[in-house]
C-alpha cells in the first residue's frame, strides 16, 4: 500500500494523479478462512482490523450483502461521545472516543474527526438532574464532561435561545472532546488497512445460510458459493435478527427505522454539537456547511430504510424553538436507516449458542461514535473466544439473568 | 404514512394517532415455568423481515388495543383484527398466504 502524505499528493500532482492505486481490493472469496466476518460496515471492518492488528488473525473475510459503509455507517449524524452514566458503557464508549482521537494517523486515512464538543441541553428539571448524576458519573469514570450554565451554553451557542416559551434551557452536560467525524471515512480507512493486511473485503455477497455441526460453524452459503470458516462473527446491524435466524437463534433485537435529514448549506453559524433529548432533535454543522440533523426513531418495526414523515414534522417543530434562526432553512435531503434496538438499549458484544459463531449488534440509534471500541472488543472476543474487560457486561444473556446495562433511562432518546 | 382501520371504531387511523405495542400473539410464562421458557417470552422477538403480527393502540381514539397483520418490509398492510383473538383470523392468513407463499406462520 501506498502511503498518502503530501509527498503523495505532489509526486501524484507531477504526474497527472496516474499513479493512485485502489484502495482496497475486490477479491473473489477463498474456499475457506479463519475467521469471516458478516457486514463490513464500520463496526465489522473494525473488527476486522483488530483482529490482524491486535490479534495477528489475517486470513480474514469481510462479507457485505451490498456496498462497504451502505448501511448505518452512512446513515448517521457522525456525532462521537462518551458520556454515559453506566459503568460499562462509559468504558465502551472512552475507548472508541479515545481511538477516533488518533485513528486518521492510525490509519493513514483522514477520518476528519473533529472534537468541536458536544452538549446535551437538559430543557426540564428532571434532566437537570439526570444531567448532574451523569457528569457526577463521568468524574468518577474518568470521562471529562461538566455541568454548564444557560449563560455558557449561549456563549458556546450564539444562535440558541436560551429561554423559549415551552423549553427553556436550564443547563447543559458537556463534553469537550466529543464532536463529529466524516463516517464514509471511517469505513474506508478501516476497509484499506484490512485489504492491505491481506484480508479479503467481499461485496454484493449476501449471506443465505449458516452451516453448522455439532453446535459449531462450519461455514456460510452465500451468493458466491459456500465458504468455510473456523469462526464466524455477525456484524449486521438492522439485519441481525435476520441472519441469527439462519444460524438458529433469536435476538432480544428489534429493527425500526431512525431518520436523519440535512439543510442546505450555510456559512458557519455552529461549531459545536448540540443534542436535545426532551424534544428529539439533535444537530451539528458539516465542514460543507449543511445542518445536520436527527431525531428519533418510529415505534414500529420496519426494514424499509424510510421512516414516517411526522417524525421529521417533529423534529423540526422542536428545533425551529430552541434554534429560531433556522425556520427559513430549506431542507435538502432525508433518509432512513435500520436500527436494531435492544430493552435497556445497550449493544451485544456476546458469545451465540453456536460455539464459534459470535454477535455485535443491538447498538441501536448510537452505533458510530462506538466503531473502533466495538472492533477492539469484538476482535477480542472473537480471537481469545471470551469476552475482555470492554465486552464482559454486554452479553445476550444478561436480559435472562436481569444485568441490564440501562442507558434507556439514563439517556432519554439520542444515542 | 401508515394507515390502519381500527376494527372497533371503524375509523382508519394514521400513524400520528396510534401507538406501536410490538409483536403480538406472544405466549405468556410465568411463576413455574423454566428460565429458557421466561426469557423468550420477555425479550426474544422473531423480528421478522417479512409479515408481522402485532399490536397496536388507538391511543387518539378509541383508545383501545387491537392487532394487524403487516409486512415490515414494505409496510404492507394485510389486516386489523380484534385483540381478543390468539391467532391472526383464517381470512387474513389466507390473504397473506396468497401474496406470501413462503410465509411460514406468525410464531
């Protein structure tokens, strides 16, 4: 692999920009590997790496029914924190937070993070006090976020209105390092260094059966064939019920649909990101000047990678209050993703019935900002075949054995 | 948008006046059953990419529970029926069946 660096980029411009080569390559599968991997949206494709990087396991397949980053992991709104008030997910997420802090380096791929900051508006009295045990939480868990005033959210702010009518601002949980990065990027950095430890990425490849034996894997069928495997690792997302009924079991997962939407593009009136739990609706500035923003998702299950239009109706209503200024913003685009949404609403990072198959799933409407620390994680697990410190509370079993990990309460809506 | 006929009051109801209440026809465990038996029960959902049988409520209506059979993937809607009922109605199946032939029942 060519490293790209500014020599790169002079060299290349000497030369017509002939000399690029592809980023990754697109194999045909191998009759059997060492591990496959089941979804090479970001999370799968950082599995992937972690487990060549920190586990030395290289004859690895990454299968995607569609594109690299088709799914969710182009989908979001790139927003990356950490400040969550469960121990265990606090560890999870600090660890990917921290990651995305040097992975374009890492990668030698630029994933533009930008800590710009991130703030959650607590507009009732019940999320002031939610907010002040959450930060409370973060201090012990060596997670830096701070209680700030309606005064500091304004300053950070300007085009907030602090004293709405319905929702006024009453303070805000920040943190500093939080922020957004480009999450295209994410997949193909992550994509590049795995082809480039010689794993194959394998695309328009849809799974259609898993074959096992004496409760073990023994490979997958697919569109391109049958390929062996001695392990297996689902990595889908949406689609995790889906694919865990072929291997045979059922997820605590449902699937519904989450929405995103962007503005046209405006000068930069907006360095910071703001999340508003009370009203569903949260929103940040892209590099190209465009609001970006979410909100929550349809009560229904539904694959169709569309969601209802009141939902938008919503949103907006919402941050049209707390943000006046952008009532006469044209909305440019909308899209749906599907969202695979656990009890207590926290991810599986788990063991499966089968004994060489495993399962990351259930991240729900929170996905991106997690990628490298699930990789890390599941690259562990799926190596060592027991969970590591990051990946030991989030089993499938615990809904049975009553160990929530409960985010749903300590969190509101956005993830 | 979603729209669904209330089988008690009769009105076809759009999504903003219903609530979503997740799979139904879901048989109850309780005291004395095993733990596998409880666990499916309260967390296990088939969540299927496909026809899907669940409950709903006319919260901005009447006000009361009832099911419908739809199809996730493309939000088909096949049929509402009353709550009361602990399998989708024989004319329902039959119209699922005929635009679903591989469909394998709603458990």
């Amino acid at each position: 692999m060519k490293r790209y660096s500014v020599f790169a980029i002079a060299r290349e411009a000497l030369n017509h920009h002939q000399g690029w080569e592809r980023a990754w390559k697109s194999p045909l599968p191998k009759a059997s590997y060492d591990a496959i991997i089941i979804g090479a949206g970001g999370h799968g494709l950082a599995t992937a790496y972690y487990l060549g990087k920190n586990h030395g396991i290289r004859n690895v397949a990454i299968i995607e029914k569609g594109w690299l980053g088709g799914g969710n992991t182009g989908r979001n709104t790139t927003i990356i924190r950490s400040n969550y008030l469960q121990d265990p997910s606090a560890a999870l997420y600090e660890k990917a937070r921290s990651l995305y802090e040097t992975l374009s380096q890492e990668l030698n791929y630029n994933i533009m993070f930008s800590p710009r900051g991130l703030l959650m508006l607590a507009q009732t009295h019940h999320e002031v006090r939610g907010y002040l045990r959450t930060v409370h939480a973060n201090n012990l868990q060596g997670v830096a976020t701070e209680w700030i005033t309606p005064e500091r959210v304004k300053q950070l702010v300007p085009i907030i209105n602090i004293d709405g009518p319905r929702y006024p601002i009453l303070g805000a949980l920040y943190q500093a390092r939080g922020g957004t990065a480009r999450h295209d990027a994410v997949a193909w950095g992550y994509a590049r260094a795995c082809s480039d430890m010689g794993m194959d990425i394998i695309q328009q490849c849809e799974v259609t059966g898993i074959r096992s034996e004496n409760g073990r894997v023994t490979g997958v069928e697919t569109t391109k064939g049958y390929i062996g495997t001695k392990k297996l690792g689902i990595v889908v997302a949406g689609h995790s019920g889906q694919v865990a009924d072929m291997a045979g079991f059922r997820l605590p997962v449902e699937s519904m649909a989450l929405q995103a939407l962007v503005s046209e593009p405006i000068k930069p009136c907006m360095d910071v990101v703001v999340m508003a739990n009370t009203v569903h609706g949260y929103m940040s500035q892209s590099d190209k000047g465009e609001m970006v923003i979410g909100g929550g998702t349809d009560g229904f299950n539904n694959y169709t990678q569309r969601g209802s239009f009141h939902h938008i109706e919503e949103t907006l209503r919402a941050l049209v209050e707390t943000f006046p200024m952008i009532s006469r913003l044209k909305m440019l685009r909308q899209w749906g993703g599907i969202v695979d949404m656990t009890g207590d609403r926290s991810p599986i990072i788990s063991k499966t019935p089968l004994g060489n198959c495993f399962i990351n799933c259930g991240w729900g409407t929170g996905g991106f900002k997690a990628i490298p620390g699930s990789g890390w994680a599941m690259a562990d697990l799926m190596a060592r075949g027991e969970p590591g410190p990051l990946a030991a509370e989030f089993d499938m079993w615990r809904f049975r054995e009553g160990r929530f990990i409960d985010e749903s309460v300590a969190a509101g809506v956005a993830h | 948008m979603l729209i669904l006929e209330c089988p008690y009051c009769g009105v076809k109801a759009e999504e903003t006046e219903l609530s979503p209440g997740g799979e139904a026809h879901l048989k109850r465990f309780g005291p004395g059953s095993s733990d596998d038996e409880f666990e499916a029960y309260m967390f296990a959902r088939k969540n299927p990419k496909g026809v899907h049988c669940e409950r709903w409520r006319h919260a901005y209506g009447c006000g009361k529970w009832f099911l419908a059979a739809r199809c996730t993937a493309t939000l088909e809607v096949f049929g509402t029926y009353l709550a009361q009922t602990a399998e989708p109605p024989a004319e329902i199946v039959e119209k699922i069946k005929a635009k679903r032939p591989e469909w394998k029942g709603y458990s």
